[in-house]
C-alpha cells in the first residue's frame, strides 16, 4: 500500500502488521536481549496511545517503525527502525516527522529519545533532524 506518488505511506500499526514489525525489529537490531520481548513491546503501546504506533508502508510490505508517547510533559521515541536495505533513502525522516506532528498535536513542548552510544551512525541520524545532547544521565530499571 502506498500513496499514488509511490511514496511510503505512514499509518497507525494494524494487528496484520505483528511478524512484519518484529522482523524488522529483528533485521534492525532493536530486540537485544530477553527484556525486549517484541509481542509484550506491541501489546504494551497498542493498549496506550496506539495512534503513535506508527508504520511505513511501501509495496505493502513495512519498511519502517516508531513508536512515540506522551506522557504530558515530554514526548518519547522507541523502536525507530527502517529496513536496512531500505536505509538512507529518507523513511527514517519521513516516520519521523509523523510522529513528531502527532506528538506537537498533543501538546508536547519537547521529544526524548535514547541512543546507544555505540551506534554513531544513528546518533548522527538524529543530530540531521535537529536533535541535540541533553546533559543528562539515562537511568533505567528493569521491572
């Protein structure tokens, strides 16, 4: 499913979208270790703000993910993913922008994300749509 331009169509996630998604997720490196189930992630978003459960489509086959909340203080970005054979062609802005005119629809001054530090290539990604360093330390518990 695309738009008639051939472009990549962003939509909200559909349920018929489950094993593509993971496998993308797969193929992205974005599932790496137990904590990270997929159909637990899926189930979690698609139960809260599933409206920023976002894919791209092109030639009915999803070639792009993220996953964007607010919590109503500041956005968040997970599972950003495009395909990689499918990379530097522009999915990854275009889902983005998305998502972030969904979140600025919602009222939300400011968007959060978290990148390994290992992973320059995506860290410089980010830097090309405007986003800065914050001087703060990411701190997590597994629950």
């Amino acid at each position: 499913m695309t738009n008639k331009s051939g472009q990549m169509l962003v939509r909200p996630y559909q349920d018929q979208d489950r094993e593509q998604v993971i496998d993308l997720w797969r193929a992205c490196k974005l599932i790496r270790h137990q904590h990270n189930d997929p159909i637990k992630a899926i189930a979690l978003k698609v139960s809260f703000q599933p409206e920023l459960f976002l894919v791209g489509i092109l030639e009915d086959k999803v070639v792009a993910t993220v996953m964007a909340g607010f919590e109503g203080r500041r956005g968040w970005i997970n599972y950003l993913g495009v395909s990689p054979d499918m990379q530097r062609l522009g999915l990854g802005k275009r889902i983005m922008q998305e998502a972030q005119i969904r979140l600025e629809k919602m009222g939300c001054p400011k968007i959060n994300l978290q990148v390994r530090t290992s992973n320059k290539q995506v860290i410089d990604f980010y830097k090309s749509l405007g986003y800065m360093e914050d001087d703060v330390i990411s701190l997590g518990k597994l629950l």
